[in-house]
C-alpha cells in the first residue's frame, strides 16, 4: 500500500512539474487570458449595474440623500481615455450631483439625453470589449495603430482616401473580410472580389437595385406589409417593430434575389432566412483574420441551407427576370458561382435595415423629434439621412494593407489592416457639428452624407434600396393618428450589427384601449 501511494504520489509530482513548465511556456498568453477574463468581468459588472437600473432597483438612501449612482465607482477604474468621454457624455447627463437618490431615473433627463443614452446601451450591451476598443481608437486622433487589430481610420477625408485606392488596399488580402468570405463562400462573393472582373460584375448588377425596379418591389411587396403594421397600431395593439422589420427586409430581399417562398409559410420561411444571416455574420469579428476548421464547416452548412431556398429560384424560369438569381444565370455563372453572390447581398438587404430602422424610430421618439416631423413632412429626407448617420449600417470595413503608403500622414504598413470606423467618423464634430446630437434638421455636408454606405470600388450596391425602404416605413409612421410611444426594449447582445433584438411599440392617445 506504501509503495503505491509513493508511485501515486510521484506520478502526481511530474504531472506538476509538467504543468508548471507549460504555465511558465505560456505566460504571456496567460497574461492575455486573465487580462480579457478581468475585462470580461468589468463589463459584467457594468451590464449588471445598468440593468438593475433600469428596472428600477435603487440602493435604499434616505430622503434627500445625494450620491452619486454605483455606476461611477465602476467608471473610476476605467482608464482616462475611456472614462472621461463616457462620463462626461452619458452618466453626468442623466445623473445629476444634488438630485435625490428616489428621484434620479431616466424619464428625468432630457429628450436628447434620454436618446443618447439608449444609442450608448446599443451598443455597450452588444459587444462591450469591442466598443471600449472602438472609442478608445476615437480618443487617440485621426488614426490609431493598435496592434495586432491594425490602424483605426477615424477621419472621414483619410477614410476616403483609403477606400478609394486600390493600389494600396484590397479587399481580398490577408487580413480583409475577403479571407473570411472565401473560406466560406468561394471566390464569387463581391465583397472578397477586385479588378476589372468585380466592376463587371457589379455593372451587370446595377439592374437589379435600379430605382424603377426598387419602386416595382415597394409597391407589391412591402406596402401591404406597411399596410398591416398600420392597421395593427390603429387599433391599440403593442407591435414588436424589430420582428416586423426582420419580415419587411427579408420579403423584400427574397422578392430582389428571385428567392421564391411557399405561400402557406411565408413568415417562417423569412425568420429562417434571417436566422441564417445572423449565424453567418456572427462568424465575423473585429480581430479575426481567418476562420477555423470548426467554424469554416459551421459556414458551409449556413450556406448549404441558404442553397435550398436559392437553387429553385435560380433554375425557375417563372421568377422576375430582373431578379439577382436570374442575372448571375444570364451572365453564365454556374449555380455553385452565383450563390455566394446572392447569399452575400441577401445577408445586406436583410440585416442592416433590420436593426438599423428600428434605432432610427427609437432616435426619433426619444429625442422628440417624431412630433417635429408629423409636422413638417419636408423633412423625411432629412430623418431618413441624419438617422443612417446616427446608425451606420456598417460600424466599420475592413481593408488589407498591400503595399507600404501614407494617407494624409498617416502610414500603412504592407501585411496590417486598415479598420474604417464609420460610427466614430459620422460624428466627428469636425464634419458634423455637435455629431453625437441627433438632429433631424442638420445640414449635411454633401461630400460625407453617403460616406457611411463606402466609397470607391466596394461602394454598397444597395444604398438606394435602403434609403427608400427607411423612406417607406418612415413616412407611414408620421403618418399615424396618434402619438408613437416605446412600451419596451431589448438590445442585441453579441451580435454583429449593434441594435434591438425587440422594440415594443404603441400608440398613445386619450381614448386608448391597452
């Protein structure tokens, strides 16, 4: 029995011998770890703090008694960079020194305040780690290296520049989007594409988001859809705007892309669709360059389940002839070709004006504003822009560095990554006084108003889309006899697009029925 538990014992030794040698290989990746596990565990904390807030738990004070909220404390051991701006822009707005403890909620801030804040949340609720990266980039100038991310492109005249020489930057190269996409796609997927054969590809598209085309689709498609969504707040009802957007954007898309649907299970066949872009653009991340064997498999079987919905519509020949499946067949792609190109701008047609709407009707009911464009319905074009503005379908585009340049100053280095921040670069008080106020009366200057849909080769196909989808829905919400109000929200967490997974929505008035 001695002898074993020596043998046991001795075992037990070099087992910990072992592990301490391979601790000691691996201490800087340790470090990392426990560095992001000490992050992750902050930005716990402050998510928990904030949702208790919200809800209406508050520290027991007595009457009269000024504190300041539990939420400065955790702020204080944040660095400087990120403190300051965050304090002095979202917590001493709402918080006011000398305002009593049983007092001191949301409803009491201003209507600007109360908009940015939720705008705040969207986003520190969804991806913290990536937002604290994001603004600290914004505090350090017009650029900021930050290895092993790359440069943060904060100025609209460098981001510009950048996304309009291809000289120097791709799409395609290591450390672009363009590596992830043919991991998943294949090589035709537009986004990973460059060269003349991407301009050609693109020009024989331009049928398809052409604004005769788009007008076509908005009137059968969408305006019943509208129609429906009207009639429901008319008569009292509580509508969850997020899950009607979802069913907007995915019956338009389909209708774009040819995608036939059965008739009996429309809805489903919409929520499934979204469902799979949402698991495919969750594959994406602000760091990552490649995808895993384990996440290049999940891609392919995203895909193989976007191909049953689209190999039909592809071989039909009694879909719309103008329709994306339709064009990459008379263009002679093979089907196996051209799915990765209608996967690849369903995903933009679905997704983006799915969370970004939503915020835009949030922006507008918060700040006031949707009173001041019931009134003045001159307007719309004004909302509909400064509401992109404020929510930039795109947070940021990723470019791979091909040779070595300087941009206004700034230098690129051969083999890095260029990170075109669009959420920092439209609220550049330089370009855009008072950026972060939402303003539906601003004027924007011409040369950045479309600055957040891309610029140069890449420039998003479907920005006319987009724009006259948020006219649409915009206009019929003016419209409405009564008072939009939020019942209640949810925000995205850990998804690519930050935004509102449910958005509540009712009418108020004196009569109402709830």
């Amino acid at each position: 029995m001695a002898g074993r538990w020596r043998t046991t014992a001795a075992g037990r030794g070099i087992r910990l011998h072992e592990s301490l040698q391979t601790i000691y290989a691996d201490r800087p990746a340790i470090v990392v770890a426990s560095s992001l596990h000490e992050l992750a565990w902050l930005f716990g904390a402050i998510e928990t703090w904030i949702a208790l807030w919200l809800i209406g738990v508050r520290r027991t004070r007595p009457v009269g008694y000024t504190v300041w909220p539990p939420g400065a404390a955790i702020l204080s051991g944040w660095s400087a960079a990120l403190r300051a701006p965050l304090a002095a822009r979202f917590i001493a707005p709402v918080w006011k020194p000398g305002v009593a403890a049983h007092s001191r909620t949301i409803s009491n801030c201003s209507a600007m305040d109360k908009a940015g804040w939720h705008e705040f949340l969207v986003y520190a609720l969804n991806r913290p780690l990536a937002f604290a990266i994001i603004h600290l980039a914004a505090r350090l100038g017009q650029a900021a290296n930050l290895p092993p991310i790359g440069t943060f492109v904060n100025d609209a005249e460098i981001a510009r520049e950048v996304l309009t020489d291809t000289a120097h930057f791709d799409s395609h190269s290591p450390g672009s989007l363009g590596v992830l996409l043919t991991q998943a796609l294949g090589s035709y997927a537009l986004l990973n594409m460059d060269g003349p054969e991407h301009r050609q590809l693109k020009r024989r598209l331009l049928d398809v988001f052409s604004t005769k085309y788009i007008s076509l689709l908005l009137n059968t498609v969408t305006d019943p859809l509208v129609a429906g969504l009207r009639a429901e707040l008319a008569t009292g009802c509580t509508v969850d705007f997020v899950a009607f957007m979802k069913t907007f954007a995915s019956a338009m898309a389909c209708a774009m892309m040819g995608v036939a649907v059965d008739p009996a299970d429309e809805r489903g066949a919409y929520a499934d669709m979204f469902a799979l872009a949402t698991e495919f653009t969750a594959l994406a991340g602000l760091g990552k360059r490649r995808l895993s064997a384990a996440e290049t498999a999940k891609a392919h079987r995203i895909t193989d389940r976007w191909a049953a919905h689209i190999r039909e519509s592809y071989d039909s020949k009694t879909v719309r002839e103008n329709s994306l499946a339709q064009q990459m067949r008379a263009m002679g792609f093979p089907f196996e070709a051209a799915k990765g190109v209608v996967i690849i701008v369903m995903i933009g047609a679905t997704e983006l004006i799915t969370y970004g709407l939503p915020r835009m009707l949030a922006l507008l009911v918060d700040s006031g504003q949707m009173v001041k464009l019931r009134d003045r319905p001159d307007l719309l074009d004004g909302a509909v822009d400064e509401g992109f503005r404020m929510v930039t379908p795109s947070n940021l585009v990723l470019r791979a560095v091909t040779a070595d340049c300087e941009v206004r100053g700034v230098r690129f280095r051969r083999g890095t990554r260029a990170l075109v921040v669009f959420r920092t670069i439209m609220r550049h008080d330089r370009y855009f006084p008072n950026g972060s106020r939402f303003d539906i009366e601003r004027t924007i200057d011409p040369r950045f108003r479309r600055l957040l849909f891309g610029a140069g080769p890449h420039a998003c196909l479907g920005t006319g889309l987009a724009l006259a989808e948020a006219r649409q829905v915009l206009a019929a919400m003016r419209e409405l006899d009564g008072e939009i109000e939020i019942a209640r929200r949810r925000y995205n967490r850990g998804q690519t697009y930050p935004g509102y997974s449910s958005l509540a929505i009712r009418l108020r008035r004196a009569a109402a029925v709830r």
